[in-house]
C-alpha cells in the first residue's frame, strides 16, 4: 500500500472561477488606473468586486463584504500547485506530514517569516489562527474538518482530524484559513471587528484605501524575496470599461472572458496583449435545493437537467466543446479516471425524456407551476449579475418553459447577496462553481459532514445533499491511502453525481487572465507555467509578481 506521509497530497480544495464568456460586475468604475506609466505601479482591474471597496481586512469574520484581494496581505501554510496535478506543497510551512494513520499532520514551520510589523511568525500565531474556525461554526467559512491544533514547539504544530484526512490537506491552502498575529487579534470580538489596518506575512502592505482604489505597497523585508514594482494599485472596473483601459495601458492585468478575445485583443498586439486562459478543473452548475420539494424528488433534478442547453450557452459564450459531462469530473483534466460511459459524453437536450422523468414524479404541470398532493411550487433560478449571467439563465428558463412547460423566474443578486443566499440555502435553483483539486475535491463539499440546516450558515455543501452513499464513498475518497480504493470511490461518486444528481454540471469553468505587458513583463503562459496568475490564489499570485520585470529595465 502506498502512503501519503509527505507534505504533498491530494487537494480537496474548491476552485475559484471567473465564468466563460461573462462580463463581470456592471457597476461603473469611477476611478481610473494609470498602468505601469507610474513607475513602480502595476494597475490590476477588478469585475468581481462591485463598483465600491469596504474597508474589511476581518479575513474570518462571518460579513460577506469584505476588502479585496486580502491575500496579498496575508497568507496560508501550503499552496495548490495547478502546474503539478493541483497537489499541496508548503508555503509558510517548511513541511507538512501525516502520520501513518492519516489522522495527526505535523506542520514544521519557515524560520525566516516576519509579519509586516517587523515581529516573527511563531507557532503560537499558527495555532491562534488555525483555532479560529472551531471556535465559532460562522467563522468556519472554508470548511475545515480538524478538530483540533496544538503547539509541540516554537516551530511545529499538529492538526488533529477526527478520520483520516489524507485528501483534506488542501484546507490548509484555503485563503479563508490564513495565518494572522495573535497579539493583534487576540480579545478582538471578530463577528463586528473590521480590521482596518492589516498587518499580515504576505508580500504587500495597505498604503491606502478608498473606496475605489486600493493601494498596496510592495514589502521591502518580504520573506519570498523583492518585487520590481513598489506598488500594487486595484480599481473597480467591469467588462466594457475594461477591455478600453486594457488597449489604453491604464490597466496591466485583470481577470474576465472576453467572448472573442484572441481575434479582438490578442492579435491587435500579440508581443503586449495577453489573452490567458486556464483550466480550473471545475465546472458551472445547476444546483438544486434539495432540503426541500420539489428538489428533493430525483426526477424532478433529472427533468430539469435534461432539458439545460449546453450547446446553445456555450455557443453563445462563444466556447465551443467546453460542455460539461455529467459526473462533474472535466475531461480535460480527469479523462483518465473518468467511467467509459462518461467519458466525452456530451449532455444534449433530452426533451422526451426529461418529461418522462417528470411524470416518475408524480408532480403535474399547471399554469406553469409544479403540482402535487395539492401543493404548488413556482421555482427561481438565483445567479450572479455580476458575472452578467442574465442571457444564460434566460436560455435555460425558455428551455424549461418550452418542453416541460415549467415557469422558472429569474432572481439576479450581486455576487455578495448571492453567495449569503446559497450559503444559508435561500434559494430553489442555483448557479455555482463545482470542482476542486483531485477527484476528492470535485466530490467533497457533497459530504453530509458538509451539511448545514436551512438557515444556517454551509461553506460548501449549498445543495443540503445528504446521502449515505455518497458519504460512505467520500469517506473513503477522504481517509484511504490505497489507490485502488480511492479509484472504486471515485467511480462510485460519477454514478452518483450522474445518476441521482445533486447538480448539474453545465459547462467547463476556466481562469481567464488579461494582461497588457507593455509595462511590465515576466508573466506565465498556459503552455508553459509553475503558477497561475490569478489573485484568488495567493502564492500564485505572489509568485507570479515578484518574477516581473518592468519594461525597459
């Protein structure tokens, strides 16, 4: 048998995407980048923030507004390296190492971290910062699973599990569990503290905020080496605002789809305008609430998934052949592991099944509602609008309406309101990321350990999926060291997924990168990378910064 005993492992983290084809926020945005026109200065267009900043650096406070991009400020013990199979390396760990019962991982931690205030990381920071989410379920936003932590000595910790967790290493990677000064936050009360002036391990320091721009200034001391740029400057922005400071040079870098990008803004200047995309392993879904009717009817979840144009919302994004399978796992990532029935199977609109489907149901169709033992439901379909999801909801709602004559109403929110409503499960059907780093992390945040009632607030879990199989199969995707096992597992959970559908995975989900290297130059490329160059990933960012140059020098 083999084991898992070294500081890399299998991630069972939850990727983070900006959707194919989307425009992103639709505020304006009233302040404007100068680019690397300001020596020093890399100017990076934010779509997924609003049209303002608040200024909350509280990284485990239960607010769902919270300052941008708090990873350059603070950082996590390990990394997911998406250029090697998305497994978990050390970053302000030196290493990471289970015992041979999956249940106690050793930490040992770096020797040379400061914070920015000058002071040392020490153990007891770790330890303060890793209790945090046990203290508290609503400060658990990342969904760990240990059960305790405890120092050893000035440089080691333990992170107790209460099952083996070979595959849930990854949450230590998790930006929603950072290491923070202990001396700083002690006594705080962290449900209303905002933490107005962070001081964190990261790369960079807040210069100045305001509520449309944001300053961040490059660390002299930083532990992971010196940046060529002073500083870091994040606006607010949106789709077609962007794409003009983009081709101007006010902005350098950004994350969004641009439908027809490579023709429209690459080819205009191939040596300075960079259109990235980048496999996240995940996929936009159709999530269902399945804590209540008529969602917790398998049939209904069938009918309705049957009956989802993939084809025409990819073509409309512009993305042909990123339709998603049924198991949630992508092709282009897991094609290997994937059952043969699944493998490159493309989901088409089956309209007369899907309405065989609905009559197993039991549930009839009236007046656009779904009926049954005198009870009628008037489903709604909850999206982001600041990812400008609108057309594709919109085709999926005709869909329905067309061959199973159900009535879905359209309920845009900000990306904000929208995540607190999956998050304590306000919503019938809704659109979010699947996926995560292994096939352990595409299939984890099903696990009823996940679960959280209605009204309460779930990290992962949206869909309140509960199910003795699948729990019994992520157990063993979770705690097994034997290949062979994970392998059963796994397959287990595509029927699973396939079959009783918990979601419905509808196209492949992707980080899209903007750059324009006129400025500054260093950046990765998807054909050949060590690091991804998007934000939401901490060390990636970092790393991809400290390796710019900036023109000319």
């Amino acid at each position: 048998m083999s084991t898992r005993r070294a500081f890399i492992a299998r991630a069972a983290a939850v990727a983070v995407a900006i959707p194919l084809g989307a425009s992103a926020c639709k505020g304006g945005t009233a302040a404007s980048g100068s680019g690397g026109k300001a020596t020093g200065t890399l100017v990076f267009g934010k779509t997924d923030g609003g049209t303002t900043f608040i200024r909350n650096y509280n990284v485990f406070g239960p607010a769902i507004q919270k300052s941008p991009n708090a990873e350059m400020i603070y950082e996590t013990l390990a990394r997911i390296d998406y250029s090697d199979g998305a497994k978990v390396k050390p970053w302000l760990a030196k290493s990471l190492e289970f015992d041979t019962t999956g249940t106690t991982l050793t930490v040992k931690l770096r020797d040379d971290v400061t914070f920015s205030d000058g002071r040392p990381m020490t153990a007891d920071d770790v330890v303060f910062s890793l209790n945090i989410p046990l203290k508290d379920a609503s400060f658990n936003i990342g969904g760990t699973t240990y059960d305790r932590v405890a120092r050893q000595d000035a440089s080691t910790v333990t992170v107790h599990w209460p099952h083996p967790a070979f595959s849930e290493l990854s949450q230590l990677a998790s930006a929603q569990v950072p290491v923070v000064p202990a001396r700083l936050w002690s006594g705080k009360d962290l449900k209303s503290w905002t933490n107005p002036d962070p001081v964190g391990t990261g790369p960079f320091t807040l210069d100045r905020f305001a509520p449309q721009q944001i300053t961040l200034r490059a660390r002299s001391d930083y532990w992971g080496g010196r940046f060529a740029m002073k500083q870091l400057k994040i606006i607010p922005t949106n789709g077609d605002a962007l794409r003009a400071q983009l081709v101007r040079g006010d902005v350098d870098w950004a994350l969004a789809a641009w439908g027809n990008g490579e023709q429209e803004y690459a080819a205009k200047d191939p040596q300075h305008h960079l259109y990235q995309k980048y496999a996240t392993g995940g996929a936009y879904s159709l999530f269902y609430n399945t804590a209540q009717a008529p969602f917790d009817d398998v049939h209904v979840r069938r009918a309705l998934a049957m009956t989802i144009p993939r084809k025409d919302i990819v073509a409309t994004l512009q993305r042909p052949g990123t339709e998603a399978g049924p198991t949630g796992l992508v092709d282009q990532i897991y094609r290997d592991v994937i059952l043969p029935e699944y493998r490159g199977k493309v989901q088409q609109v089956d309209a007369e099944g899907a309405k065989r489907e609905l009559a197993l149901s039991g549930y009839e169709v009236k007046g656009g509602k779904l009926v049954k033992d005198g009870r009628s439901f008037a489903p709604k379909l909850s999206f982001n609008q600041d990812f400008g999801w609108d057309p594709y909801a919109n085709m999926m709602i005709r869909s329905w309406q067309q061959h199973l004559g159900i009535n879905v109403k359209p309920v845009g929110a900000p990306g904000a309101n929208l995540y607190e409503q999956q998050q304590t499960g306000a919503f019938d059907l809704t659109i979010s990321t699947s996926g995560g780093a292994g096939v352990a992390g595409v299939y984890s945040a099903l696990s009823s350990r996940a679960y959280r009632p209605l009204g309460q607030m779930a990290a992962t879990n949206f869909g309140r999926w509960k199910d003795a199989a699948t729990d019994a199969a992520i157990g063993k995707l979770l705690s097994s060291d034997d290949p062979a096992v994970e392998k059963g597992a796994g397959e287990q959970m595509q029927r699973i997924v396939a079959e009783q559908v918990p979601f419905s995975p509808i196209y492949n989900s992707y980080w899209f990168v903007l750059i324009n290297a006129m400025h500054w130059t260093g950046w990765p490329n998807p054909d050949h990378f060590s690091y991804v160059p998007f934000p939401g990933l901490g060390p990636d960012t970092t790393l991809t910064l400290l390796n710019l140059k900036q023109a000319g020098k």
